[in-house]
C-alpha cells in the first residue's frame, strides 16, 4: 500500500513539475502580448496552485509562507522617495538571474522607460529579517546595470506587493535560507 502511495506521489509530483515547466515557458513568452500584466496575473494564480501541490507531494523541506511571522516589507531608501511622484508599473513577469528573484515590468506612462524593464529582487545586506526591499534594473541581454528614475522603483514596489506578495515571501524564505537564518516561526 505505502508503496504503491509512493509511486502514485511520484508521478503526480513528475506531472506538476511539468506542468510547472510549461507554465514557466508561457509566462516567459507572455510579455510580449499587449495584455500581458492580465494573462500573468491568471497564470500566476495556476502556478501558486501548482507549487502548493508540488509542495505538499514532495515535501520541500522550508516553511511557506504561512509557517513563518508575516514580513513588514519596506522599499531600501523609502524615505528619499516620499518627494519623488510615483510611476506606475505594471508586472508582465518573473524570473530568476544567478539565483536571485527578477520582475518583468512595463511603466506605460513613462516615456524613459520603454517596453518590458527586468529588475534584479534582493534584500538588503545588513537585514537579517530580509524585510527590506531592493530593486536593480538590469540589461536583460548583458545582465548590466541601468539607472533608473526613482519613481519607477516605488511603483514597481507597489505592483510587486498587489501582484507578487506570494512569490515575494516565498523568495524571502528561500533567501534565508540560502544565508542559514531561520526566520521566525508563526
């Protein structure tokens, strides 16, 4: 019996992760659509499903998000920003770049900031909470960093926290984890 559970485990835990291959080819392909942030949001919801699944087949071994106390997140350098007008962003994707979190996003009112953007996600060094929030815009050809218009990185903080929380946590989890911190249990 606990054999057969096994297996059945298995291949359910080898039909998520290709669903969840999928999934990451179509949200990798979404951007260039011009409804984009609304086809990301739906695919975002099925693949939270998918990972929760997965989880819970395979056992992953780090608390969710719900195991551990809620974050208090702040943008790093949040009180510069409070002059600078905010520039609305919209998240078309996620993805990752040498281990670290990355956000797709496009600012379709800002004229400096053509097309899709992709921001490097990290945490500030000397917080052992991973609680405040960097951003990094980077060439997505050459990996190097751009400037960026203050503004931009406040409304990119404020569509990662209404769009992302989920993966933001979790990204949080995965990043004490990799610097051996237990965050705190709930």
């Amino acid at each position: 019996m606990k054999k057969r559970r096994a297996q059945g485990n298995q291949e359910r835990s080898e039909q998520i992760r290709g669903l969840l291959d999928d999934l990451q080819f179509v949200m990798d392909h979404s951007m260039v659509l011009d409804n984009a942030p609304s086809i990301f949001r739906k695919l975002l919801t099925i693949e939270r499903f998918l990972q929760r699944e997965l989880t819970d087949v395979t056992g992953s071994g780090l608390p969710t998000p719900e195991e551990v106390v809620p974050a208090n997140y702040r943008l790093h350098q949040q009180d510069n920003l409070v002059s600078e007008p905010v520039i609305a962003a919209e998240i078309v994707g996620l993805g990752t770049r040498q281990c670290a979190m990355t956000v797709f996003a496009r600012f379709p009112e800002h004229p400096e900031l053509p097309d899709e953007n992709e921001f490097v996600v990290g945490f500030e060094d000397n917080d052992d909470r991973f609680e405040t929030v960097e951003f990094q815009r980077v060439d997505s050809e050459t990996g190097t960093h751009l400037d960026t218009p203050l503004g931009a990185l406040a409304g990119l903080y404020a569509a990662l926290l209404e769009t992302c929380h989920d993966e933001l946590d979790q990204w949080r989890i995965n990043a004490a984890h990799l610097e051996d911190i237990a965050l705190e249990a709930s």
